[in-house]
C-alpha cells in the first residue's frame, strides 16, 4: 500500500511537476503565488540570477488597512493590483505565472486578473 500524503505534499508534488517547464528569465521573471488558509502571497522571482525582484502580499502594511473588511478574492485582488504598480516602478511588465501547485481559481485567479488588470502581461 501506498503511504498517506497530505494535502500539502499533493501541491508540492503538483508545484515541482509545473516548475519542470517554467523558469523565469530577466526579460519575463516567474510571478510566484502562496496560498496560506488566511494570507496569499506573491513573488517576483528571476531564477536565473536566484533572487526575488519584488513581493507583495496581504500583509503587507501599506495594504493592511485598504483590504480590512473585504472578503479573501477581493483581498488577493488588491495584492495582485500592489505587485503590478510595484512591477512597473521597477519596468517590468511580462511574466510568466506560476500558480505554484495551486488550482486556477478563486484567490489565485483574482490575484492574477488584479496583476493584469494592473498593467502586466501575464
């Protein structure tokens, strides 16, 4: 008999699957999203170099007060509407996105309409 995975090793199989085929370049970094129960979480990642060029998130403070009140999709909403003008003061504006492991719906497909919608090429 197979072992008992949980959730969070299925989505982390799911993660590495996807990462196989997608890498983010200087030109058109990786935007990288992170779903906790309560939070989502997103990163701008040129894995050529291995560094993070920007993030954002629903914690972050210049959001916190905007976003008190609002249901989690809006929330992610506004995250993926911050990562986009933070984006475009640094000049990029193509992406590839990685849904990291995650279905695209809900809080992961509002945070990537808020990007585009934002001004990036997703």
């Amino acid at each position: 008999m197979g072992k008992i995975k949980s959730r969070s090793d299925a989505r982390h199989r799911r993660h590495v699957r996807v990462r196989k085929n997608l890498a983010g370049t200087p030109d058109r970094p990786r935007l990288n999203v992170f779903r906790s129960l309560a939070e989502i979480y997103a990163q701008v990642v040129d894995d050529e170099a291995g560094r993070t060029l920007l993030s954002a998130s629903s914690v972050d403070h210049e959001l916190r007060e905007k976003i008190s009140g609002m249901n989690k999709t809006e929330q992610a909403h506004q995250v993926g509407l911050l990562l986009a003008e933070r984006a475009k003061a640094k000049g990029l504006t193509a992406m590839v996105f990685d849904r990291g492991g995650y279905r695209y719906s809900g809080r992961v497909k509002a945070l990537a309409d808020g990007a585009r919608k934002g001004g990036l090429d997703l």
